[in-house]
C-alpha cells in the first residue's frame, strides 16, 4: 500500500488550486452544495473555501436544501454573485 505524506508546503499549494478551481466554476454561473465540491473537486471543505473567497471580496448567496433521502437533513448551496453593471 503507498502512502502519500505531504508537506505542508505541498498541502497548502493543493489548497489554494482547490480554491482556485471552485472560483473559477463559480463565475461561471453555477451554483455548489458540498457533496457536488466533493464529487468534482475532491474538496471536503467547501465551507471555508467559500469563507476565504468572502475574505477576497466575493459575494455569495446560499440557499440551505433539504435532503430528499432523509428531510431531516439540510445542507448549504453557494451561489456567486454577479455585481449588477
């Protein structure tokens, strides 16, 4: 079995790609809940992407969902948004 040891230098770098790609995808008009950042991005920590991109300046609209499996279940979707011209 091969392990992967990072260093944190190497584990920041990922990070910030992560970031990166999620803005991206963001400006481009869609919207994200966790389990679809986790799915397309490998990131498990789309709560605090979208806290760094507010720190950046970003506006954002969430709409919490309930689950259809269980009701009991509610997540986040984030939503750029596009500054009116």
């Amino acid at each position: 079995m091969v392990k992967y040891h990072y260093t944190s230098e190497e584990y920041i770098m990922n990070q910030k790609s992560k970031t990166i790609m999620i803005r991206d995808y963001l400006e481009q008009g869609f919207s994200l809940s966790p389990k679809e950042a986790y799915k397309k991005f490998g990131s498990m920590r789309l709560a605090s992407i979208v806290s760094d991109l507010k720190k950046d300046g970003y506006k954002f609209s969430t709409t919490f969902t309930r689950s259809t499996e269980n009701p009991r279940i509610k997540y986040a979707r984030y939503k750029l948004e596009v500054p009116e011209k």
